[in-house]
C-alpha cells in the first residue's frame, strides 16, 4: 500500500511558530509509522509565496516579494530537520514547475468552460484572503482577524463551483472517512446544506501583481488559494509522473480547522473539473492556544519550535505535542504541562523502567539478555499486555488517535514497572537456586522494552534510536525493524550484550522556562544588583591549600534505600573500601535499585551530619544544570574503591 501525506503549504509571511510544527510533526510521526508498517510513503510540506499577505509583508521590509519569500521560506525548511521531521519533498509555490502546472490546469478548467469572466462586489478579508459571506461576520469584523473587510468591486474570473455542489454533497455522504474527525465533515455538510458560489479565482494586476498570471489574460494573477492547493499535484509531478500514478490515490491531507473550507470545498471541486478523483482522506486537528489565550504576534506569545527544542529537546517536544492533544479538538501549551509529561510520563515511567531493567541485567546477568525459562501468570500476562498493546497502538494510530495510541503503551510501561516491583529481581539475585526464574524475568524485561522502542520510534526518533542500541541492535537493525515482522513476543536473540548508557530523560524542575528568568519569572537584565553580586563571587576564588582540604574519594554503592518520610533522601551504603553511610538528596531523580553496583565521587572528610535521623559520613557528588537535570558524577573507568580524587 502507499501512502501520499501533505502538511498545508505554509504562508512565508511569518515565521515558524507551535501551529506549523505541531502539523509537521503529526505527518512526519505518521509518515514514519506507515514506513514502519512497510508502506510505500511519500511526505510533502513546504511554502505558499504567493497573494497580497506576502506582498504587504514583503513591502514592510522594504525587500522585494521573491526575496522576502526566499528568506522565510528557508527558515521553514531548515526549522524540520532539528525537529527529527524528514519530509520527502519540500515545495515551493514560486518552483517554475508549479507555476507551469498551476497555469496548465487553469488552462484546462477554462477550456472546459468551467471558467467565466464576471464581476465581484463583496467584503474582502485580507488575512483570510478572500471575500466573506455577511454571514461569516461577527459585528461586522472577520472573526479570526478581528478586522473590517475591505469593500471590493471589480472584474474577475470565476470558477463554476456551484455546477460540483451535488456531486461533493454526495461524495462526503458515501465517503465516511473522507472528512475527519466527524464534527469537520459535519460542519462542510452544513455549510454545503445552502447554495454555494462560484469561486472568484483571479485579482486584477492593478491590485496585486505578486501571483501566477492567468494563461488566459494576463491582466490579472491567479488567486493565491486555486495556486496553492494544486501544489499537492506538482509535488507529485502530476499529470503523467510515475510518482503521480503511485501516490495521488492515496493523498491524505493533514490541515488545522482555519483551512478546512477550501480544503474540503474548493479543492476537490476543482479536482473533479479536471477529471481527478479527490483526495481519500482530509485529517482535521484543532488549534494550540498558550496558557489558554489564542498565540497571537499582537498578545506577544508566539511560542518558536526551536525555543522548546532547546529547552526540553526534540523528543519531549514531539512527545509533549502528539499526547496532549486529542486530534481534532483545541488544546493548551504551557511550560507548566511539558514538564510535567517530561518528569511522569518520561522521566519517571519509561526513563525508569529503562534504567532499571538495564541495570539489572548489567549487574545480574553480566550485561547479556538471558535465556528465559518456564513462564508465570505474570510473565503470560506482561507478554499479552505487551503484544496487545502494539495491535491496539496501531488502530490508534491509524485512527489518528495518537493520544491514545500512546496510552496504550504508556499501560504497559506502568504494568512492566510493577513487574518489577512484584518479581523483585534483587532478591532473586541473591538465591542462587533462583536463577531461572532470574533470568525469565530480566528477559520479560528486555522484551517488553524492544517492543515499547518498537512502536515509540515513530513519535521520539532519537530516544528510539538511543533504546534499540542500548538494547544490544545496531542501528541498521533499528532503521531496518517494523510492525509487520517484529510484532510477536520472543524475538530477542537471548546472549545480546545490552550497553548501559545515560538515562533517557532527565527530571525537570517545575519553573517557568522561557528565557533566563529569576524565581518570579521576570527576564533578569543586565548589570542588576544580582549580576553585581554574581561578579564579586566570581572574586572569590578559593587557594589551592583550601582546595586540598577537601578528601575526594571513589565510593562503590553496596546498597541504597529510600529514607523514611523523606521525598529527596536516599540512604546509601558505600564501600570506599571501608564500609560507611551517606545520605544523599537524590530520591527524586534515582530509583535505590538502579544506584547498586556504580561508583560515583564523594567528599570523605565532611564533619558527620544527622539527616532524618541517619548519620551521613560524607557527601556524594552530582551536577545540576539550570534546567535542574541531576546527574551524579563518576570516575570515567572503573577504579578500586577508595581511589583518590586529585
Ligand atoms: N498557506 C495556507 C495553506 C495553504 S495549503 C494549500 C495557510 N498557511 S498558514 O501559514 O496560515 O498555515 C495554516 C496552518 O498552520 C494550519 O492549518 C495549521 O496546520 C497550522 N497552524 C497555524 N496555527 C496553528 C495553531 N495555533 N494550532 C495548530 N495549528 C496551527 O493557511
């Protein structure tokens, strides 16, 4: 089967904002998914360049429109690839290709007749581009601009939309799944309920010359909608391109609700007056708002791809965006809600159930997946749950459900993390009589994982890169896994040695993240008092005879448990090579059992301390970064206990 999906080609008068990323995420998640149904997939995203919005943008930089487009559209191309997005083709309404296609179908729909010349008095709405109905306003403003429409009377052309109206009426009748979700092909049928215009598809070049003239009269420029949605035909090289004959039968277009009129009107009217079938599905999602307010340039809280990117990294973003949002309906982003996906759903449940496991099987098992012996009841249903999950992930996900798709493998990460806690491998350990059942349960383990990597690769990339190498694959058996062939429980090679490297996700702290901020959230400027303050500090330099007061040993965890009523301490035993307690403020960002067996940096002749009622005899060493990630330092090799820090 193929697969042909398109993001809308996005206007080059603003720059990539959340909007255009969420939409471009969606189709590449969806796009690597059919490739990893071994699908014959082709995705399209790119810049619309043309019509009096880019023109008024261009000439407010006071740059002509091409080099204006020129300079934006780039930014929208280099914005996807730091986002793991890889679109196969990326188009540009200003490519000579599409503008000899778009000139080759006008002149096709006019031949037929389906193109008049007529005259137009109506309101025009500049953001929209293109008239309103008095209907569609809201005390007589756009509602999506909130400004007063521009009165227009001129001549122009027009193409015979009303002549389609029956056929499209019944096209969407007959095709469930040609508008989704229900509610947007409900809402084109309502619309389609009362008599549709002719659609105006030409400006006179007296307004407007940024546009494709008309192969038929070059006084007047195509209207930039007819322009830009024959873009999804040039991307395929239509009209007698293999690519074309491959992929037009299984176009799926993926658009936010803004654009939902001429993609579900205009476009397939235009397609059947030239002779095509219309595309088979249009995929409709709602609008991101910011902390519940619409992102406006005006309100100031356009929120940049590449601003989360650095923040939180690409997979927590593309995490973050395909969870929280139910396709289809509005949703709200704030700092607030990303990080708290980061630290519970990846921090806390995969980036722990990970390093766990992985540990484990480095400290037991001598780091290679061990053969599995007779199955529990608890092994029967952690292999079921696992294998269910990747059906019901995949009807899911081709339901566009993808929140859902990711609760179901977020069910069985929380069921393999009880596993743990009920098989509890430590103590199985510590019986040699036990080592079977050991042994069952760190495979279970392991593949439960290769089947989380497994479905997670399409929506986090990286992280399913990062898991499939610690898992023991090369990258060429990662790129080369898929749903059809790797679906089934026991296909672990056991002997594989697994690779124990940084955790997946570090925890956040809960603040607001935009910018350099101080505790209130205000941006700190430069040469304040607290800057004053940070540079005396900085004077403060410490002797080197201070320095070598410090006693900075190796210390090997031999044992760690959680402190009683406290949230941040763990109680670790340590040998350094004699044993000793220390307390350490690390609870939030390790699990006791995935500390035994490493060696980590401690500060030896620190005066005893008493925390919560246990003596700590020295401090170990972590460091913490702005973000408030916690990683707890270690020599660069193993080294005997004891070893001197110098
Ligand atoms: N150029 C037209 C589309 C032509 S397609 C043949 C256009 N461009 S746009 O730059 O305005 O992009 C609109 C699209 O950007 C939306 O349909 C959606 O995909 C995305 N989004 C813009 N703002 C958005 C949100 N606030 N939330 C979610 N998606 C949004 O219209």
């Amino acid at each position: 089967m193929s697969l042909y999906i398109t993001t809308p080609i996005y206007y080059v008068n603003a720059q990539p904002h959340l909007g255009h990323a969420y939409t471009t995420i969606v189709a590449d998640t969806f796009s690597r998914f059919r490739k990893l149904c071994k699908e014959d997939v082709r995705f399209q995203t790119g810049t619309d360049e043309h019509g009096d919005k880019v023109a008024e943008a261009a000439q407010a930089a006071g740059i002509a429109p091409k080099e204006y487009a020129d300079r934006i559209s780039a930014m929208f191309r280099e914005a996807w690839p730091p986002l793991s997005i890889k679109p196969d083709t990326f188009i540009r309404t200003t490519d000579e290709d599409h503008i000899r296609t778009v000139q080759e179908i006008l002149q096709k729909v006019y031949d037929q007749g389906d193109i008049y010349l007529g005259s137009y008095s109506g309101l025009y709405c500049r953001g929209c581009e293109r008239f309103l109905t008095d209907k569609e306003l809201v005390e007589g403003k756009c509602p999506d601009h909130q400004t007063t429409p521009t009165p227009i009377s001129e001549s122009n052309y027009f193409f015979r939309m009303s002549k389609y109206q029956d056929w499209l009426i019944d096209h969407i009748k007959r095709n469930p799944s040609f508008i989704t979700p229900e509610r947007y092909r409900n809402e084109v049928l309502s619309f389609l309920s009362e008599p549709l215009e002719d659609l105006c598809i030409s400006r006179p070049k007296s307004r407007l010359t940024w546009g494709i003239s008309l192969p038929f009269d070059d006084d007047f420029v195509t209207y930039v909608w007819f322009d830009a949605l024959i873009n999804y035909l040039t991307g395929i090289g239509y009209p007698d391109s293999d690519e074309f004959r491959r992929y037009w039968d299984a176009a799926a277009h993926i658009i936010a609700k803004d654009i939902l009129k001429p993609h579900a009107i205009y476009w397939p009217t235009m397609l059947k007056s030239i002779g095509l079938p219309p595309y088979k599905h249009l995929h409709v999602h709602g609008y991101w708002n910011i902390n519940e307010a619409k992102m406006s340039k005006s309100i100031g809280n356009v929120v940049r791809p590449e601003t989360l990117r650095q923040d939180y990294g690409v997979d927590t973003v593309r995490y973050f965006l395909m969870r929280e949002m139910s396709f289809g309906l509005d949703a709200s982003f704030s700092d607030e809600s990303i990080i708290a996906r980061q630290n519970s759903d990846l921090a806390n449940d995969l980036g722990n159930l990970f390093s766990r496991s992985l540990t484990m099987i480095n400290k037991f098992t001598d780091g290679l997946i061990p053969a599995p012996a007779g199955l529990s009841r608890e092994d029967k249903e952690l292999a079921e749950a696992a294998v269910n999950m990747v059906n019901e992930y995949t009807d899911q996900m081709n339901s566009f459900a993808f929140n859902r798709a990711l609760q179901a493998v977020w069910a069985v990460i929380s069921l393999a993390n009880k596993y743990i806690v009920t098989t509890e491998p430590w103590v199985l350990a510590k019986d040699k009589t036990k080592a079977d059942r050991l042994n069952t349960v760190l495979y279970n383990l392991a593949e439960t994982l290769r089947l989380i990597t497994l479905v997670l690769s399409p929506v986090m990339p990286e992280t399913g890169l990062k898991m499939a190498l610690a898992l023991g694959n090369t990258e060429a058996e990662f790129n080369n896994q898929n749903l059809i062939d790797h679906c089934a429980w026991g296909l672990t090679a056991s002997g594989m040695k697994i690779k124990l490297g940084d955790s997946l996700f570090p925890r956040l702290e809960k603040k607001s993240k935009t910018g350099s901020k101080d505790s209130k959230g205000k941006k700190k400027e430069k040469g304040s008092p607290e800057d004053k303050k940070n540079a005396d500090n900085a004077a403060n330099l410490v002797s080197f005879d201070d320095f070598k007061k410090l006693d900075l040993r190796v210390a090997e965890i031999k044992a760690a448990e959680k402190i009683k009523k406290s949230e941040r301490l763990l109680k670790l035993t340590v040998t350094a090579p004699e044993e000793r307690t220390l307390v350490a403020g690390i609870a939030e960002y390790y699990q006791p059992e995935e500390l035994v067996g490493r060696q980590v940096i401690m500060v030896a002749n620190l005066k005893p301390v008493k925390l919560m009622g246990v003596t700590s005899h020295g401090m170990v060493l972590a460091a913490r970064d702005e973000q408030g990630r916690l990683t707890l330092t270690s020599p660069g090799e193993e080294i005997s206990p004891g070893s001197k820090v110098s």
